[in-house]
C-alpha cells in the first residue's frame, strides 16, 4: 500500500511550462486534471492500451493464469517437433 503524503512544495513553473516532480517519479505516466483555473490534480496512472485492454477481461485472464499454471507445471519438450512442423507446413 503506497503511502499517502499530504506535504507541499512549492515548484516553479520553467519557460517551457514544465515543472518537476522530483526523480521518484522519473518515467512514470501521470493524469493532470485541471479542476478549476489555477488548481490542478496530478496523480500517477498506468495506461492501458486498448489493443491490450481484452487481456484484463476476467474470462481472459483466467484463461492466461490458467495456460501460465501450467506451462510451469510442464517441461517443454522437443518430443512432437516433427507434428507441429508437419501441421505448420500444411498451414
């Protein structure tokens, strides 16, 4: 659980419109809301793409931990190479 910090600081706005938020937060995505002129909200955000959003749909991720339980509950092999090259060749 992240800890909640109420402190301030005072920033300055550079030329270029940016401030800094110091290195913790170097590379992370975040969300500014402008709530009314003059006060803004900034909190960190993960971003989902929406190519990649279907995998958090509950029926998918089963799915995926089910197949990642058990790919680590069996060895690869090399026993069927020549099936899958067969099937693949015939498409």
């Amino acid at each position: 659980m992240a800890t909640v910090s109420n402190a301030s600081s005072v920033k300055v706005v550079g030329t270029n419109g940016q401030i800094s938020l110091g290195k913790q937060f170097a590379g992370r995505q975040v969300l500014v809301e402008e709530q009314e002129p003059g006060v803004w909200l900034v909190r960190t955000a993960t971003v989902l793409p929406d190519n990649e959003s279907w995998l958090h749909q509950p029926k998918a991720a089963a799915a995926l931990q089910k197949a990642l339980a058990w790919a680590q509950n069996n060895e690869p092999g090399d026993s069927a190479v020549d099936t899958v090259i067969k099937k693949l060749a015939r498409g």
